[in-house]
C-alpha cells in the first residue's frame, strides 16, 4: 500500500503567487539603492513586480533582493544587479516568433 501512495504524489515546481511572498519581506536597506538619472531604474529592471497587498495598498518588490522597494524610489534609483527585462530583449511572446 506505501507504494500506491507514492505514486499518487506529484513532484515538480510549486508555484506560489508573488503576492504570498513578498508582502512578509522587510524594506531594502536605503544603502542598496543608488540614484539613477538614466532608464536604468527599479522600475525596468527584470527582477521588479508589484501588486495589491492588503488594503489594495502597491507594494513593490525587488525579486533578486527579496526586499520591498518604498514608494518612489523605484522611479529614480537602481541596484547593481540591475538586468534588462526579459520581454524587452525577447519580446512578450517569443514562441511565436
């Protein structure tokens, strides 16, 4: 019987909604962002997301850091890790090509 219920167990990729992880990440450390006059900011940056938290309050958070980015800062500053966005260099639908 142990057998037929390993089987009924699936094994792959969990995928888990950005809003369920991200509203528990602490503030990035102001140090961590520097100022940006260029399109090189938060806000194009691949590891960028935002959504409705509680309240239908944005929260904006920085994926490669795991830390939420305060209101504004993700208009005029960036990280080192800053990297293009993947739909920009492929495109939004790049199966199709």
């Amino acid at each position: 019987m142990a057998k037929a219920s390993e089987k009924a167990q699936v094994h792959g990729p969990v995928l888990v909604p950005v809003s369920a992880d991200c509203e528990g990440w602490p503030y990035l450390p102001p140090d961590l962002l520097r100022p940006s006059r260029s399109r090189q900011v938060c806000m194009t940056c691949h590891w960028f997301r935002h959504h409705a938290g509680a309240n239908c309050i944005t929260l904006l958070c920085c994926q490669l850091h795991q830390g939420l980015i305060g209101q504004g800062e993700h208009l005029s500053r960036r990280c080192h890790g800053w990297s293009e966005a993947q739909a920009l260099r492929q495109g939004w639908a790049p199966e199709v090509g």
